[in-house]
C-alpha cells in the first residue's frame, strides 16, 4: 500500500518568531489590520510505500529526529492512504 504524509512543523509558542512578526506587519502595512497573529512554519510531504504500522514508526522517527528540531519546533502530521497508480 502507498501512503501519503502531510508533515506540520511550527516553532513553539515559546520561541519568538521573527518571520512571522514580519509577516504579520507586512499585512497591516497593506491594510489587513483584522490579522491578530502571524506565525511561520514548514510544511513537508512524504510518500511512503509499505506496512502501514511500520510507516507510521519511521513517520514519527523522522518528523521528530530529522525533519524537525525538538527543542524548538513542534512537529504533527497526518498520514492517508493513496491510490496505486496504474502504469
């Protein structure tokens, strides 16, 4: 089976984000004074092929060991089942 993972990673709330403070200041510079809060993260996808229990293992493995910094970042994702394509 073939399956997709959609991978979130945002900086914790504890870590200032300057990014997304320049983000946020772009917007109301443009008028968008309605936008409280702006934070800036990563968004990765990742295909895997296999057991569906031994995928979510390395999932989680590499979400939290390699695409993300731990200390820093939070990291959650989703994982789906995909279609096989037909070649």
């Amino acid at each position: 089976m073939k399956y997709l993972a959609k991978v979130y990673i945002t900086l914790k709330k504890s870590i200032l984000d300057p990014q997304g403070r320049t983000v946020e200041r772009s917007l109301h510079n443009q008028g968008y004074a309605s936008v409280l809060n702006a934070r800036v993260g990563k968004y990765i996808e990742l295909t895997f092929e296999g057991d569906r229990s031994k995928i979510e293992t390395e999932l989680k493995d590499i979400a939290e060991n390699i695409l993300s910094n731990p200390v820093m970042e939070s990291v959650h994702w989703d994982l789906e089942q995909v279609e096989q394509q037909v070649h």
